[in-house]
C-alpha cells in the first residue's frame, strides 16, 4: 500500500479533497533535478481538511472514476488568514525597525 504526502489544493467537494505531491524527478541525460507535482483526490468522510493543510494519503479500492486515495492523517495544520495576517504585521514591523531610513544626498 502506498503512502504519500502533500497539500491540500481544494475541498469545495463534498467528502473529497484535491491533494497535490510534489515530487523530485533526476533528467536521465543532465543529471539534474527538477520538481513535478500530480494531483490526486482522495476521501476525506468527515470533511474535517481543509485547504492548506498538509496531509498524508493512502491508496484504497476505487471509490469513483477518479477517486482512489484515502486521507491517512494531518501532517500540519494551515494557518488561519487572521494568523497569516498577523504574521505579515510583525514581519513588515522588524523590517521598519531594521531598516534605518536613508539620508538625503545634498550635491
């Protein structure tokens, strides 16, 4: 059974939620990595995910057309937009403070 872990894209459907996995892929002739990402649905029976949230998935038998993914467990949480709205005041706040203001140039 297969497990993987991504984020939450969507949960607009009722008891299914979008899950993009990201993952790292090597080019057989360069070498590098570079990243690529599936989308999968997956249950979510409750509708307790939401998005943002950063889950665990498991394969299951088809539920549907396109729909073979279990949510397993909730790795992290998404902040609320009132605590990402703090965040960004503190951040701009200690940006203020450490920036001292630039003095005029007199030519």
């Amino acid at each position: 059974m297969r497990k993987l872990k991504g984020a939450i894209t969507s949960d607009k459907m009722q008891k299914t939620v979008v899950v993009r996995v990201d993952r790292l892929i090597k080019h057989p002739r360069y070498l590098k990595y570079y990243k690529a990402s599936k989308n999968y649905k997956a249950h979510d029976e409750k509708n307790e995910y939401h998005t943002g949230d950063v889950v665990w998935i498991t394969e299951q038998r088809p539920l549907s057309k396109e729909k073979r993914w279990r949510v397993a467990g909730l790795i992290r949480k998404a902040s609320t937009p009132e605590e990402r709205a703090e965040e960004a005041d503190e951040t701009s706040d200690k940006e203020s403070r450490e920036r001292p203001a630039k003095a005029a140039s007199v030519s």
